[in-house]
C-alpha cells in the first residue's frame, strides 16, 4: 500500500513540473500572439487563437511525456523532476523559436493571420501553426528519449 502512496506523490510532482512547462508555454504563446491569448481565446472566442493555443498544449504534453520517460535515472526523482522541466522547457524554446522564424518567412504578419477567423471557421494558418507545434513536439521529443 505505500508502494501506491509513493507513485502517487510522484505522479502529482511530475504533473506539477508538466503544470510549470504548460504555463511557461502559454505565456511564450501569448508574447508572439497579438492581444492577451487568455482574452483573445475565452473572452472574444477566437477560434483560430483556440485552435493554436490546442495545439500547443498537446504539443507540450508530448514534449512531457517523453522527458518524463527519459528522466527516469539512477539519480533519483530530483533529477528526474529537473531533467523534466528542463527538457519541456527546451521544447517550449524550440516551439516559440520555430513560430518567430516561419512568422518571418510567411507573408503578412503570422501571429495576426492565425487569428483572422472567417467567420466560424479559424484561418488555415492556425490549423498548419498548430501543426508545426505538435511536429516540433515529436522531434524533441524523440531526442530527449
């Protein structure tokens, strides 16, 4: 029983370390996203903000997952935990580096395009920004494994 007790508590500080590297994220996204991500998603219900700040966060969650597999070690769960929030935080870098250089690369202003719904349906680009995310996840995903 204290076997059960022990995964338990390691489950809940791992999940706090992948909370910290989802929050990091969010305000990452937030600073290359015009307006206030938080305001633009639940207050004015910009589907193409949602469907970025989506993929983004299951992009993160997979960065997660593999540190956390990774982390497992020797060394004990201290340096799993830092091993953890230094790998997602990585991913994060990686993401946001990747959103400025195709922001750069991409005619108009990228962070404004993902956010030009038609109607009800969210700009093209917000479904392929979104796409990069969860790509950029598996390949740092896969290194860090």
């Amino acid at each position: 029983m204290a076997e059960i007790f022990e995964s338990a508590g390691i489950a809940v500080l791992y999940g706090l370390v992948g909370f910290v590297v989802m929050v990091a994220g969010f305000v990452a996204l937030d600073l290359v996203t015009p307006g206030k991500l938080f305001h633009v998603v639940w207050a004015d219900r910009n589907r193409g903000a949602a469907v970025l700040l989506a993929g983004q966060t299951a992009a993160i969650g997979l960065v997660i997952e593999q540190s956390i597999r990774a982390s497992e070690s020797e060394l004990g769960l201290g340096y799993g935990l830092l091993s953890t929030l230094l790998y997602g935080l990585a991913g994060v870098a990686v993401m946001t580096l990747i959103s400025i250089v195709v922001g750069v690369l991409t005619p108009g202003r990228l962070g404004a395009t993902v956010l030009d719904d038609d109607g009800d349906r969210p700009h093209p680009a917000a479904w392929v920004q979104a796409a990069m995310y969860l790509g950029t996840a598996f390949m740092v995903g896969a290194a860090v494994s």
